[in-house]
C-alpha cells in the first residue's frame, strides 16, 4: 500500500487530468477582395470566439480573469485605413436569442443572401451573392453574436443561462466591444452600433453602460425595427396602447391583401395610414379610454370604424372588445380564404392545418427566409472564413421565453430614458430610426409614440432621423428598401 503523501499526488495528478483545458481564444484571418460603388477593395476578415474573463471572489480570496464565456464574432476591417478616421459599427440583431445573421448577410456585410426582388428565397440550399450595397465602403464591421447565440458559448461549468439577462447582456456585449476595441486598437475609431429589434433594445441600453462604465462616448445609433418601450407591444389586460398603435399597420396590411373598402383601396399606402393614424390617435383612443362608459350606440360606431381601417367585419371586432390582438389579426384577416399573414412581415401568407385556430401555426415572414439564411451562414463561416467549428450555429434560439427581467421588475421594459440620458451627456450621437409599414413585431406607429414619449427638447430632437419603408420587421429583404436603406446607413455614418 503506498504511503499517504504519495496517494495524494497521485489522485491530484487524475484530478488534474480530468480537468478540462482553459478557454482559449480561437481566432481565424482570412482576405476578401469586394467590389463596392464600381471600385474593389481588400479587407481584412477576422472571424472566431475571444474569452470573456472577469474578476471573482471566492472564499474570500479575488481571482482576477475568470473565464465566463466565448463570444463568437466577425469583423471586417478595410486595408490601408487610418483607425482615427475609419469608422467601426459594431452590429447585432435581437431576439433575445437571435444571432446576427440578419444584418450581417441581408444588409452590412460584402455578401448577401440571394433573394427576390420581394424577400423570398429561392429553392434550397440558400446561397450568397455579393452585395453592392454593403456599409464596408463607410465603415469596419464587427458583428456580434451574445452568449447562447451562434457559436457563442458559457464556459464549462457555469450556468447556462446567467448571460440571459436584460443587465448580464450589456455587460457581456459591452464587455465585448470594450475588448475588441482594445485588442485591435480602435479606440480612436469614429464608434456606431446597428441593432434590430431586441438589438435596439441593447444598443440604447448599450449608449448608457459604455459611456458610464468605460468612458466609451459613441457617435451614433441605428435602430432597425424599435423596441425600447415594451408597454406599446404588449396586449395585455387593461393595456389599451397597443390596440391603438397595431392599427395602422392593420391597415397597411388589409390595403396590401386588397381587404380595405373600394374607397380607401385606390389611395395610395401612405394616404391611407395618413388616416388610420389620424382615427388611431383621437377617436379610437378616446373610445377606449372611457372603458366600459362607452354607450352602445358609440360602441358600435368605433366598431365599424376599426373594420373599416383593418379589412375585418365589425362584429368580429365588436366580439373582441373593440381591441384586436395581433396574434388574432394574423389569423383572421385571410381566413375565409384558408390563409394567414405574417407578423414579421404581414405582406408574406402561410396555410395552416386548422383555419378556424386563434393563433397561426407558423410565421409565414419568418418562414420564408429563415431556412436561406442558415445554410448560408454555415456554409460561408467554414468554407470562406476557414473557421471550423462542430457545434450547432444557433441561428435562432428561445431565450426571450426565459429571458430576465430584474432591472424591470413589476414593470414593463423599456429603456427610452436611458437612450435620453446618454443623448443629453455625449452631445455629438446621433440616432437613425428605420421602420416597416408591414412589421407587426414592432409597428411604426408604436415606434413613433414611443419616440414622442421620450421627454427630449428640440436640440435632442434634431439628432434623430427616421424612415419608413413598404416592408417588414427586415425591411432589407425587399430589394427596393435595401437600396434605400442602405443609403441612408452610409450617409449616416459618413457624416
């Protein structure tokens, strides 16, 4: 039997093989040449995971650079520039769960996924085509993938879902451009995030957290698709915004299906939402406000007002208390032709199993790209970008169905004061708004009203910009609003 002090060593030396290795960062370089605004330019492709470390105490005793997660990214940075002069976006989409797939290969990036002219993939597998209307020209472009997304990873050992947080998500991602910044020397880069959806969510959280927390004053925000205040996109139980701020889009929408009266479908789409707003924003509101004090006669006034702005029958709203949800508005405006519409973007239609549900099978918007998207990611990451990688690319992973909420407890999101704040400390950002007339995941109307609930004077006022566009949450799938939107983005930036 051997002695003690040797049987120790000896199962410490067991122990310490079974350990797993630290976490390293895996970074592959490759080069692209792109054809840009008639001229081709050389970039520099960074792609892979850097290691998110932070400070810990245990036991009483602080251990400094702790691995917590690896955060998966790509970036492109043009050949020759000057950092100091040479702007860097950083970009991710939303979610929460969402990679940044959708404005890397449908709007920034030098490549794209191949679509028509209206958003639809054409048969599998998807593929890229290049992209002449990517922000490289004006701008380095690092896209991010948050913990869980993507190839983005927890370190062993740790809870899988501390990162999937309102707070612990800033500070990853914040913590993440902090060092990127650092490693590739761009703090004296012109700085701008794009985000889309939940990703403008985190940018305006994201102007607050880097400037109060490491001095990082950006230069602009791109908000593709709002969602900063959540009270104006959630139909809850006496939450009479939403029904409110959904019409428009309901009518954008009927008019696109045909569905309106004769009348408002000869008027052009920006005639008819001049309408809706106008009827959303006074009477209606007002009918909902008074409640149950609505007498019967008025009741059914608003209700044939409603049907008339949303191509449904006024006894099917008079049914709904006057108060359309969404999910139901997906699924009753095609129903006697066995069709649904899409909330991502209401202009694509699906066919469920049972045409009489209250709630579709599928997103017909989603649907349509989601597929294209994926195989061409996975595709491009390892066999132009050269990164190998066995795990799953998690294009689209649920974590909003557990995501947390303690900075709002008891309360809806909503981070407009921070995005004031941040305006008011760091006077040279600017902001872009882009919105979808036929996005129900964000409607514009809702976009507007929570802009003109911010509090902002005049001077702040001025620094925004916004646009809409004739399609959805992604408007970029729709060949004529990438043209534009991608313009104003390189405007933006150069400015």
């Amino acid at each position: 039997m051997p002695p003690a002090d040797a049987a120790d060593a000896d199962a410490e030396k067991k122990k310490d093989e079974s350990r797993e290795p630290p976490p390293a960062d895996k970074v592959v370089v490759t080069r692209q040449r792109v054809r840009l605004g008639g001229r081709d330019l050389d970039c520099t492709v960074t792609c892979g995971t850097l290691v998110l470390r932070e400070e810990s105490a245990k036991e009483g005793k602080a251990e400094a650079d702790k691995p917590r997660a690896s955060v998966f990214f790509v970036a492109y940075a043009l050949d020759g520039a000057e950092p100091e002069s040479r702007p860097v976006t950083f970009s991710f989409n939303g979610g929460p769960g969402s990679s940044s797939v959708w404005l890397h290969l449908g709007l920034l990036g030098p490549k794209r996924v191949a679509l028509d002219d209206e958003g639809r993939a054409p048969p599998p597998p998807g593929r890229l085509v290049d992209n002449e209307h990517s922000l490289l020209d004006g701008s380095d472009l690092v896209f991010i993938d948050p913990v869980g997304t993507g190839y983005s990873r927890m370190v062993a050992g740790e809870k899988v879902d501390e990162f999937h947080d309102y707070r612990r998500d800033l500070e990853s991602v914040g913590e993440f451009i902090r060092l990127y910044c650092s490693r590739y020397g761009r703090w004296a880069s012109p700085k701008y995030l794009i985000g889309e959806s939940y990703g403008t969510t985190r940018a305006a959280g994201l102007s607050g957290h880097l400037l109060e927390r490491h001095g990082m004053y950006l230069n602009g925000l791109m908000l593709v698709s709002c969602a900063l205040d959540f009270s104006v996109l959630r139909f809850d139980a006496n939450n009479d915004l939403p029904p409110v701020l959904f019409l428009p889009t309901y009518a954008a929408t009927a008019w696109y299906h045909g569905r309106l009266a004769p009348d408002l479908q000869a008027k052009p789409l920006r005639a008819v939402l001049d309408e809706a707003e106008a009827f959303a924003s006074a009477r209606y509101a007002q009918a909902l406000f008074r409640g149950s004090r609505l007498a019967a006669p008025e009741r059914e006034a608003i209700a044939r007002e409603v049907a008339r702005y949303t191509g449904l029958s006024p006894e099917y709203v008079l049914r709904t208390n006057l108060r359309v949800d969404i999910h139901r508005y997906t699924k009753e405006l095609l129903r006697a032709e066995g069709r649904t519409v899409g909330r991502l973007d209401s202009r694509f239609t699906g066919a469920d199993r049972d045409s009489a549900g209250e709630h579709y099978e599928f997103d017909p918007g989603f649907a349509a790209i989601f597929g294209a998207y994926a195989a061409a990611m996975n595709d491009y990451v390892r066999r132009e970008l050269r990164y190998e990688e066995d795990a799953p690319y998690e294009v689209l992973k649920g974590l909003y169905l557990n995501w947390g909420w303690k900075d709002f407890a008891n309360r809806y999101a909503g981070v407009g004061e921070t995005l004031r704040k941040a305006l008011a400390m760091n006077p040279h950002m600017r902001v872009l708004v882009a919105n979808g007339y036929y996005d129900f995941a964000t409607p514009h109307f809702a976009s507007d009203y929570t802009f003109d609930h911010l509090g902002m004077d005049e001077g702040l006022r001025e620094r925004f910009r916004v646009s809409y566009y004739e399609a959805g949450h992604m408007m970029y799938v729709h060949r004529p609003s990438l043209g534009r939107l991608a313009a104003e983005l390189r405007e933006f930036v150069s400015a």
